[in-house]
C-alpha cells in the first residue's frame, strides 16, 4: 500500500527535514519502490541517461589522520604503505586516457610528503598531455595548496564531510572537527572547484535524522558531486567489529539525495559495490549516475585498504572497464564520452 503522504512528498520541489527522515525510514516494499522510481525519474529529468566514469588512481596510502573508522588511519601498523612516483601515475593516467575516459581522480590519505608543487607539476604535465578533467581527493591542505593546485589545471575536489553530526564527527576523528571541514569544502568552492561531499552510511550512533542532515549539508554546500556510501569495517580499526551497514538504506539515502538535490553527480560507489553483488548497479537504478573503475596498479592496488573486502582487487583495470560498459549498456544507459563536468555550471 502507497500512502497518501508518500505521494504527495514525491510530488514536492523542496523537502523538509522530516520529511526527508521520513522517505529514509519507509520500510514497505511497495512504498521503497515507488521512491526508487521517483529518484530514476528524477536521474533522468536532471541527468539524462549518460553515465560518467571517472578512472581513480589512489596513489599513497599513507595518511595522517586517525579517522577510526578508516583502514588508512595512522595507527594502523598491519597495513603495508606504499607511495608511488609522478612517472608511475602519469603511466597510469595514460591506461585511463586508453580506455577512453576522461576524468582522472587522483586520491591518497593525508600525505603531506608530497608537497604543492610535487602535485602542481602532475596536474600541468597531465593537462599538457591529455585533454581530461582532474579530480583530486587528497584531504584537508592549505588554502594556498588548493588555489596552485586549481591554477595548474585540476577542475574537482572530493572531500567528503563524512557525518554531519558535530558530536559523532568529533568522536570518529581524533583531531579535526565538523566545522574545520565545512570550512575547507567552502574553500574549496572559492578557489573555483567543482566540489564534491558526502557521508558514510552506517557509522555507529548514526540516525536517520543524520542522514538527512548529510543531504541536507551537501545542499547547503551547493555540491556538484554528493557521495553516499556505505561503511564497510576494516581491520587495523577500531571499528573492525561494527556491523557493515545495511544495503537498503544506503540504496535509500542514494535515491533520497537523488531527489533533493536534482542536478548533482552521485556516484554508485566501489564500497557499494563491494557490500552487496550488482551494487553498483542497484545504485544507478536508484538515483546514481556515476562510476569510478579503480586504476590502480599492482602490486599498490591491494593495500590502499580502506575496508575489507573491496572489489576489483584483482582485477584487470580493462576488463573491469569492458565489464562496466556491459552492465551499463544492460541497464538500457550509455557511458557519457565527455568529461562529465558539473550539472550546474557547464554544459559537457
Ligand atoms: N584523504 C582523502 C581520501 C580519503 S579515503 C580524504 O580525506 O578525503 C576516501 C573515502 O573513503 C573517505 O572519504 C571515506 O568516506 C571512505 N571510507 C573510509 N573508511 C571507510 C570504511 N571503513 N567504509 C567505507 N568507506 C570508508
């Protein structure tokens, strides 16, 4: 049975808090799925029927932060580290641009040794040689770090807010707090990014009026990209006992974000994926309109751990892409052959 309600909030421009709890905590089959139909029609209203890959190298996992619930985190002495060369993620930027796609993430922990003008000089020979957006990820830097970095060339800044609230914020992460990351997100946006937030699904203590609170924030931020995934424990944490979170309600917040935030990118996430089998795939029926096919090389691939079980591990970077291109052909959508920049500021 649909209610009443359902209806007539799927109907709104403009969702209020409880409302938005509300949709999260729906839990009929029938009414999920009248959600899940919503935020398709929202995907394609908004997004079209493109699908942006995005080829991310991770190439330190290295990281100074002590984020409990990250497999990166400091303290994690069973993880082996590895830190790979400008001339080994230009050679992995080359696999990306052959496989015909056209945004480069380049993601690592907190890793200071590589230093502003390390990043600055393979940001400019990335943009001399390809004709590729880039999306860097590489935590909380300088104001200064983020506009020479901006000026070499990189386009996007993914730094997720992780959980909205201060208090959880403040528990899960030794040093930094809630409000220093707001800050550094609208740093990022007056240097001129495309920024990307988002939340991890799942944490403990987490409720739904969180998660409302994570989209509502991603809105306030005025985000190009929104990431919602799921969290996954990893060993070397002290979370790696917390139960993994739950399909359905990250499938949910997935659709939810679809539908308040309209014209953002949001990924299907590799965690998604790695939760559940055709993760990915559930994500891009539910809102999602993203894919980010992991490039990075062995043997390096392996221990950028941040929770067990990651798939794709083994994987050969082409096949996954090949793999990826049947599903999303399968799915009736068609993998975009642009650069896949933000929906409100340009048009690809
Ligand atoms: N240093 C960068 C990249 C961090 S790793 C930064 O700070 O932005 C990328 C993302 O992995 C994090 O933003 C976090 O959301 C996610 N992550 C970390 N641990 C996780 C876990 N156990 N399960 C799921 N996602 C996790």
């Amino acid at each position: 049975m649909i209610s009443t309600k359902l209806i007539s909030i799927l109907k709104k421009a403009t969702l209020s808090k409880d409302e938005i709890v509300f949709l999260l905590s729906l839990s009929g089959k029938e009414e999920i799925e009248k959600l899940y139909s919503r935020a398709d029609e929202v995907r394609k209203e908004f997004c079209g029927d493109e699908i942006h890959l995005r080829g991310i190298i991770e190439f330190s996992n290295h990281c100074e932060q002590d984020c409990l619930y990250c497999g990166l985190r400091i303290s994690n002495l069973e993880l082996p580290r590895y830190r790979m060369t400008s001339k080994e993620i230009l050679k992995t930027v080359n696999c990306i641009v052959e496989a015909n796609i056209r945004t480069i993430v380049l993601q690592s922990g907190e890793d200071f040794s590589y230093t502003k003008e390390y990043i600055s000089d393979i940001i400019r020979n990335i943009k001399e040689k390809y004709d590729v957006a880039i999306t860097l990820s590489l935590g909380e830097r300088s104001f200064e770090e983020y506009i020479d970095w901006r000026n070499a060339g990189a386009d996007r800044y993914l730094l997720k807010h992780e959980i909205a609230n201060p208090r959880l914020y403040s528990a899960f992460h030794n040093k930094q707090k809630l409000g220093d990351r707001i800050h550094h997100l609208q740093l990022l946006k007056a240097a001129g990014y495309q920024v990307g937030s988002g939340n991890i699904i799942g944490l403990p203590g987490q409720t739904f009026v969180d998660i409302a609170d994570d989209i509502l924030l991603c809105k306030e931020l005025d985000c190009d990209m929104a990431s919602f995934s799921p969290f996954i424990p990893s060993n070397g944490t002290p979370f790696r006992k917390v139960e993994k979170a739950d399909v359905e309600l990250t499938v949910k917040t997935i659709a939810v974000a679809r539908i308040v935030l309209k014209d953002v990118h949001i990924p299907a996430t590799t965690a998604l994926g790695s939760l559940v089998e055709n993760g990915r795939e559930k994500g891009l029926k539910t809102g999602a309109n993203v894919v980010m096919p992991n490039f990075t090389p062995h043997p390096y691939r392996q221990n950028y751990k941040i929770y067990e079980g990651k798939i794709c591990i083994t994987d050969d970077p082409l096949a996954s892409v090949g793999c990826l291109n049947l599903m999303i052909e399968g799915l009736g959508r068609k993998v975009s052959d642009g650069k896949g920049h933000s929906l409100k500021l340009f048009k690809n």
